[in-house]
C-alpha cells in the first residue's frame, strides 16, 4: 500500500494537502454492489461522517450512528449554500430502535434527512426526516436555491405510475428489466408537494443545481443499443430538458458531474468521473469537460473555439475509463472546491489484485500479468482460472487532487477502515448561491389537458452525422429528376461550423424542383410503454434490445421540413422522421418529454447547438412566389410553415391516426409551379379498397406480432391460385413463415426474421463465434429484419431491413451481405413488391421502426406476476447460485461505446450486477414456464451443451439437469406455476 501511495502522492501533512476544509462524506462496506445502473444500492453498515479538516490526522465524527444502529446505509449527500446543512440518503432496517420527532425513524427504504449544523455546530446538529416513505426509494438530494426545496431521484414514479400506456397503471422497470426506474423529483423546503419532473425510461442519476441555477444530472440513455451515462441538465420546474454534454464522445458513463469553481481558473468546466458501465464498483478516470465551448468532444461551439477538445484527464497518470485493470487506481464522485484552489476532492482507490489469494499492489505485478488483466475480453473461464485476479473490494479513501499541479498525485485526506469505504465527499464550505430561475411560462389550455407542444422548425437542419442528412437517402429516394434529395448550399451564419447546409429557400419553392425532392414527409411520434415486473416479459418482447412502445400517430412536415404538434405531457415520447411509403428514416435512440403545457422549439433534427436555428430570419421570411396567395399573405415575421398553418388552423397540431397530407401551399395556377403528390395511406377505407388491410388493425396505435404481422402471412393473396405466404414459405431451411409455435413460445416466422443463420467455419464445420465480455457469442449472418440502432448507426430499421427491401421492390439500406443471401425473387416468381397492400406495407415498416418486438403490449403476451416467488426465497435459496454459476463473469452489462455501431446485447439478455433488487426481477423475465420449469430459459439454456450456443462443447453443462443446484432452482420456479 505504500508503494501505491508513494505512486500517487507521498505526502500527507496538512501543508501538503492543504488541509483547511472540513466535509462530510460516506463510509460504507466495499462489498456492496454497485454499478452505474444501480439505482440505489443498500449494505448494511453504512453511515455519515464528518472530519474537521481535510487531513488524514483530523477528527473524524460518525454522525448517524444512533439512527443506523449498524443496520443500515447512507449515501449522496449535499452540502446548502451556506455550508450550514447537509441533506442525505438514508436508509435502516425497521426492526431498529432510533426515533425522529416522536416516531420510529426507519422505514425500511431509503429517505431524504437533512442534518442542521446551524446551531449546534458539526457534531451537535439536529436531525429531520424529510421524506418517510415505506414502498419507495429517495435518494441523490441537492439544494435548489432561494429556499425552495430539494430536488433528488427517486424510483417513487408520481406521476408517470399513472401514466405508463398500454397495459394501465404500474411502476415501470428499467431497460434491462431490473430494478424500478428512478427519476427526477422535487420537493418543498418541509418535504412537501413532490413533484415528478422527468420522465426517463431508465434511471436519472446525481442531480446538482448549476451555478446559473439549472439542474445537472447523468441520464441513462437506454434505447436499442445506445446504452450509456451523457450528462444532462433541465430547469427546476422539469422543463427545457436537453443533453449537456457527451452523447456521442469519448467513455461510457459519465457519473456525479459538477461545475467547477465558476470564478476560478477552469470556470465552465465539469468534474466528472467516467467509468464502464458495470464491473468497476462505480469507479472510473477523472475527466475535465469543457461544456462551456463544447456540446462533444471535437464538437467546438463556434469557429473561433479549437476544433480538438472538450474533455481531457488532468492526472498524471492515466486512469482507465473502460473495463479491465486501471493500473493507477480509479476515482468516484469528484467535488470541486469554489474557494480559488481549483482543487478537487475525490474518492479514490489504488489499484489492488488478489495474487494466490493475497491482496497486493498492481505495482508489484509483472507486465504480463497486467497485460492479462487489462484484457477486457478473455474467457470467462480462464478469468476463473487465474491466480491473478481483479477482484479486491474497493478501499476507496477520500483525497484531495490539484489539477494545476497534477504530478502531484492523490494527497489522502480520509483513509477507509478495514473492509470500508469513504465515497460522496462534500466540503462543508458556502458558495455562492445560484439565482433561482423563473418558471417557464406554460399554456394553461394545455397543462388542463396533459399536453405540450414541440415544434422543429426543420428536419433537415441537422448535425454532423447526417440523421437528416445525405447518410439517410437511399436510392429509391432519387429519381431522374431528383438526382439530389436535399437541395445543400453553404451556411450564412457566421457561427456555424458546417461546410454545407439543406437550401431551404430552395426546398420551400413550388417553382423549384427541389420543392418536389424533398423525401420527409410526415413525422411519426410514439410513446415507451415501460414494462413491469413479471414472468416472461424478456421472452414476450422477443428478439430485439428495445422495449415496448405505443404508436401515437402523425403529423405532416412541410416542405421547409418544419412540423408542430400536441404531445402527452410527462411520457417519454420519440419521434422518427418518415418516408411516403411509412418508412423511418432514422430511430430516435433517446426519449425526450414535455412538461404540461410547455411549448418546446428545437432547431432541428440532432442539429449542431451552435449558431442560429436554420429555418430562421431571412430563410424563414422568404416567401415564393409560387405560394397560394392566402397562405403568403397570411405568413407572419420568422414563422416556418408548420407554424403559419398550425396557427391558422389549431386541429392540425392533433395527431392524426393515418398518413395523410395534401399539399396546400403550391398554387398550380401559377406557371412553372408542381404541387407534391398527396399521400394517403389508412389501415381500412382507402379511397380505393385494396390498399387495406386484410387483416385485424392495430388497436392504439399497439402492434404485436402474432396479432397483426403473423396473420400477413397466412391470409389469401389470390398468388399461386389461392395461395398465401405460407404456401411459398414453410421451409425451415429456408424461410418459414408458418404461425408454428416454437420452443421459445414464439412462432416460427418470428425466429426466422429475427434471428441470422450461424455462420460457419469452412474447415471445421462448426459455427464461428467470437468473445464479448469474456463469453463465447456466436457470429450469424444478417437477419431479413434489421434491429440493430445505436448512437452510432441509427438508420431507420425497416429501411435497412431486406424484407422490406424485397416487399417494397426498392432499394433501400439493406447492407450487401443481407441483400446477398435474402435475393430479388428470381424471374417466374410472385412479384412480391405487388403482395402487400399500402397499410400492409405500411404496418410492416412501422412493426419493423418500432424494435420488431414480438408483443408491444405485454399482458397479450401472457406476462403475469409470479406472487409465489419472493424476492426473500430468491436471495436465499436461488441468487448464490446465480451468483457462482452465472455471475462470474458472463452475464455483466454492456455498454455502447462512442459510437457503437453493432455492439449488441442481445446474446446476453441475462444482466447480473450484485444488486438484489434488481437481479431478482431480470431472473424473473427468463421464466417463461411455471409449471414446466425445464422449458423456461433460466434452466433450459444452462443446462443444454453448448451454452451459450455456438460455444466450444465441454464436457458438462453448466447447470446439469438433475444436479442439485438444477433442482433447486426448478422446484423454485414452480413454486410459481397456478395451473393444478
């Protein structure tokens, strides 16, 4: 340990340190789980602590033990302005003695308390309970200025509980289906009026009040596979919500982020941690974030900013922000002081390994055993084998670092005891007070109905990738007189950093033949329909890393790419820009969300937050000439289209059910002027019967597969005689488009669009497989259906999906693998772009947009709570098994990196991360069958060879069938089974 120190920092005096600031932090035991997706981990033994100084040598003062008694745990506190009052997470056993204000003190979940130290100083301050709830969970408080209260994150859900769609009232689980999701909230000073205010589908983490008094916090952005930490920030009152900083740069998860000193040498910077998403105990590099002059990393501001920056690492030495061995330590829950220094406290951990089963310094490790553990994917099972191993619980100490004098190092201020840990440091210092923010104003009509507004006053107003841009056009998007589907010229505001823009002007212009190229023509919304605690729900949302969702319906954009339209307020709401076919040009891989009655403006389509919106001043003030004469002069100053007809005619800000638009602004009468073709395209009563449905249609906007896509396959399309899809397609070997009910309880279309053929090794005969995350996967070809979106790569999936390619007789996005192995029917084949109906077309595309989940609405699907199976006979009888056979290493989270294009999760669904709460509901989604527990996925997979499959065969499964762990988990399960 003294050799990692000296690494560090060697000295420890108070001059060294500076030792001048008292603070408070946590210590808690270094066994307990914790990860980023961790809402709100709890071990018994955990409590507040004061030191007098910042030195290693000062008084130290465990401030809760009377309430905690040793049975229980706190965690995150928060510091008032004045430096007087600390608010914290606290959470202890009801069976404990302690009392507050005449009442028992624990609740048995974790609350918000406040500690006064106005009179009483830091050891004889008085404590209040803030919250007392006893069925949710209050944690991550902060401040808000001038006295109005609190905001924290808790997983309490007040107002999305009642507003989770299809399927009714209920409290929504995460994406990995673990754990209650947590969400931002806001209290009075009293710890009345709690007030949800955002409305994320995972877990809002470490919120903190900014110093222009906006709310910062770390959102789990987790949709498809983007799967990452991005820091946000949002007013108090839940309005004006949007990403800060890092959706698309370097790292995972940017946790516990804060301004530094705004009056000091690195004002508009954040200290952050950044870290993996699970398997470093929350641990990670520290990260300097220049929000001030950077919305990403290489994404300056403006051109007068360098186009390299935005975050860098100030230690000395690297600390690794990614999995595997950080050879110099990690860091957790940076605070930076206000007082002039710059300097930084941390909660840091020299880097330790177990070596033949004692703790030692990586210091001591030969470079080939560092190489091994920094190898972030080897087998699992040679992870096991090692007498080398990562795995020494984290003895995370309070430090103080300088980043104006990074060499240094990590100067101690609190060392941990034995089998503990000191995290959340926070200095017991005033700051200056940030000025409350006025509320938004709000449209009270509106906020009466649950509604908000968003406009964009252009989809083609878009960012350096392109989402709206060139990468999404395709070659059915052109034709001879299209050959360019986005008119482009060059920026005129002085502040944007791109070569080129959409022409606007251009595109707006009936006389312009740019006007008719335009591809976007409606806007598609939909809404998360979370899913909730239950047997199967992993098996019931299919083959597909997305959750259930719930079509809202559509609003037309106009030919300057604007749209305004009426949205629910506090739900998680995604749009996607569409084609005249239905078809998506781009999956919105993050939820956004209104406030009732907030009208929000956004410049575009992920468009660049630097400069001036696009589809403003002179471009949105040039009228055409080919315009209809009432709408030109109807028109007002910096009004885009959509805003000019919403105003003239308030209905059209309703969503619609169907796609349906016909061009009003084009005055054919006038020479040289083409109006756009009107487009309407209705599941039932079309103008002209065949282009139907012939099957059900889809009740609210909710499509599941065996009710609305299966039957495609089998109805009467008068090919081949009478025939039907099935009579072509009953081929397992081929393609089987039969309604035959499979062993995952799917049919078997289902499996087959879904799932790619194993690809196969041409000199052994076995499937290829590669490693992720130390297990074996295995490598398939390209399924006809594409799910696969991310930061990275957010193509529209049923455009780049070959079935529609093929149904649709366009080319679309398919990549040339899929293309290869799915061909163009040969000639004296059905013409299968004729075989579908346009709604058939069109309920396809939006199926396949959507995630292609098997059921959108659960209940269905047969999901059902399990009230025999307890959470208490889980962690008893079933999670050490889990624990030793599962989580040793296979079944860990994974996280999309920078721009993760095809970094799936969806060989390894089964996500374990030491967190009981949250292990207990995931294994609940692999039990597909009570009362046959052999044919659920939690016994079935393990207990087959290979496992997972395409693995190198062993000699024995890793849950053989009969062996007494085998055992004990069936007979748990059916402990489930209601059926005699």
């Amino acid at each position: 340990m003294a050799a990692v120190l000296a690494a560090c920092g060697s000295g420890s005096s108070d001059s060294t340190v500076e030792g001048d600031v008292p603070l408070a932090y946590t210590q808690r035991v270094n066994t307990m789980g914790m990860n980023p997706t961790n809402g709100a981990p709890y071990a018994q033994g955990g409590d507040l602590m004061i030191r007098e100084k910042s030195s290693p040598s000062a008084p130290e003062h465990n401030i809760t033990k009377d309430i905690t008694q040793g049975h229980g745990d706190v965690s995150d506190p928060e510091v008032s302005f004045d430096g007087k009052k600390i608010v914290f997470a606290l959470k202890c056993e009801t069976s404990n003695t302690s009392m507050i204000d005449g009442a028992k003190a624990c609740t048995g979940r974790w609350n918000i308390w406040e500690y006064d130290m106005t009179k009483g100083g830091m050891t004889g301050g008085s404590f209040k309970r803030l919250t007392n709830s006893t069925t949710a969970d209050d944690v991550d408080p902060a401040y808000l200025p001038a006295g109005k209260g609190f905001v924290f994150t808790s997983n309490r859900q007040g107002t999305s509980f009642f507003n989770q769609g299809v399927g009714g009232d209920r409290f929504a689980l995460d994406e990995y289906e673990r754990e209650r999701v947590f969400n931002l909230h806001t209290m009075d000073a009293a710890g009345g009026n709690i007030t949800q205010i955002s409305v994320n589908q995972s877990h809002d983490r470490n919120p903190v009040v900014r110093p222009n008094g906006d709310i910062m916090f770390s959102r789990w952005d987790h949709v498809g596979m983007r799967n990452h930490f991005k820091v946000f920030r949002v007013k108090p009152d839940g309005t004006d919500m949007f990403v800060l900083y890092g959706a698309h740069s370097d790292g995972n998860s940017f946790l516990h982020p804060r301004d530094m000193d705004p009056n000091g040498k690195f004002k508009g910077f954040l200290a952050s941690d950044l870290m993996p998403l699970s398997r470093t105990k929350e641990g990670g590099g520290l990260v300097m974030v220049d929000a001030a002059n950077y919305s990403e990393q290489n994404t300056p501001a403006n051109p007068g900013v360098a186009p390299q920056g935005g975050q860098y690492y100030p230690t000395a030495e690297t600390l690794n922000i990614g999995g595997g061995l950080s050879e110099f330590g990690r860091i957790t829950t940076p605070f930076p002081l206000w007082d002039g220094t710059d300097r930084v406290l941390v909660a840091f951990r020299p880097c330790e390994v177990t070596k033949n089963g004692k703790v030692v310094p990586c210091a001591s490790l030969t470079t080939e055993e560092k190489a091994r553990l920094a190898d972030d994917n080897r087998m699992a099972s040679d992870v096991a084998a090692d007498g080398v191993k990562d795995n020494v619980p984290p003895p995370y100490g309070i430090y103080m670092f300088n980043p104006n004098r990074p060499k240094d190092g990590m100067q101690p201020v609190a060392p941990p005891p034995p089998g503990f840990m000191n995290t959340d440091p926070v200095p017991l210092q005033s700051r200056a007070e940030p000025n409350a923010t006025d509320p938004t104003p709000v449209d009270a009509t509106l906020a009466a109905q649950k509604l908000g507004l968003l406009e964009v006053r252009s989809v083609y107003d878009t960012d350096g990738l392109g989402r709206m841009g060139d990468p999404v056009i395709a070659a059915a998007d052109l034709s001879a007189t299209c050959t360019t589907a986005i008119a482009k010229t060059k920026p005129t505001d002085p502040a944007d950093t791109r070569a080129q823009v959409a022409d606007l002007v251009k595109m707006k212009d009936p006389a312009n033949p740019a006007y008719g190229c335009a591809p976007a023509r409606f806007i598609r919304a939909f809404r998360a329909a979370a899913p909730s605690q239950g047997m199967g729900v992993r098996q019931a949302i299919g083959e597909t890393d997305f959750e259930p969702q719930q079509i809202l319906g559509y609003a037309p954009i106009e030919p300057d790419g604007s749209f305004k339209l009426q949205v629910p307020a506090d739900t998680p709401i995604g749009l996607a820009v569409v084609d005249a076919e239905g078809r998506a040009f781009q999956t919105h891989t993050n939820w956004i969300q209104v406030r009732p009655g907030e009208r929000r403006t956004c410049d575009g389509c992920h468009s660049p937050r630097r400069g001036g919106a696009l589809n403003s001043g002179t471009v949105a003030n040039t009228i055409p000439s080919g315009w209809m004469d009432a709408l030109a002069g109807a028109h007002q100053s910096g009004e885009t289209m959509a805003g000019t007809r919403t105003r003239l005619d308030p209905n059209l800000l309703k969503l619609m059910t169907d796609m349906v638009s016909t061009d009003v602004w084009a005055d054919p009468a006038k020479a040289g002027v083409t109006a756009r073709n009107s487009i309407s395209i209705k599941y039932k009563n079309n103008t002209d019967p065949k282009d139907d449905l012939l099957t059900a249609a889809p009740t609210d906007g909710v499509i599941n597969y065996p009710d609305h896509i299966q039957p495609m396959w089998t109805v009467s399309r008068g090919v081949n005689g009478a025939g039907t899809c099935v009579t072509c397609h009953a081929d397992p070997a081929k393609l089987d488009l039969t309604a035959t009910i499979t062993g995952t309880g799917r049919t078997a279309s289902y499996e087959r669009l879904l799932i790619g053929d194993p690809l196969i090794d041409e000199v052994t005969g076995l499937p290829k497989t590669h490693l992720d995350e130390g297990v074996p996967m295995i490598d398939r070809e390209p399924a006809m259906v594409d799910t696969m979106a991310s930061e990275g790569d957010a193509l529209g999936m049923g455009r780049k999906s070959r079935l529609v390619e093929i149904l649709s007789g366009a080319t679309l996005m398919a990549s040339t693998e899929a293309r290869k192995l799915y061909p163009t029917p040969a000639a004296g084949a059905p013409d299968h772009s004729t075989l579908l109906t346009k709604a058939e077309k069109r309920l396809l595309a939006e199926w396949i947009d959507l995630g292609s989940k098997y059921y959108n609405d659960l209940s269905a699907g047969g999901v059902k709570n399990i009230g025999l199976l307890t959470q208490a006979s889980f962690e008893s009888d079933i999670y050490p098994i889990l624990r030793s056979t599962c989580a040793a290493g296979c079944h860990q989270g994974i996280g999309s990196d920078e721009i993760a294009a095809g970094k799936a999760f969806r060989e390894n669904r089964f996500v374990l991360l030491g967190d009981a709460e949250g292990d207990f509901n995931v294994t609940l989604t692999m039990i597909n069958d009570a009362c046959h527990p052999d044919n659920s996925s939690l016994l079935k997979r393990p207990s087959t060879i290979p496992h997972p499959a395409g693995a190198a065969s062993s000699p024995t499964a890793v849950l053989p069938v009969g062996s007494a762990n085998y055992t004990t988990i069936a007979n748990w399960i059916k402990k489930g089974c209601t059926t005699p």
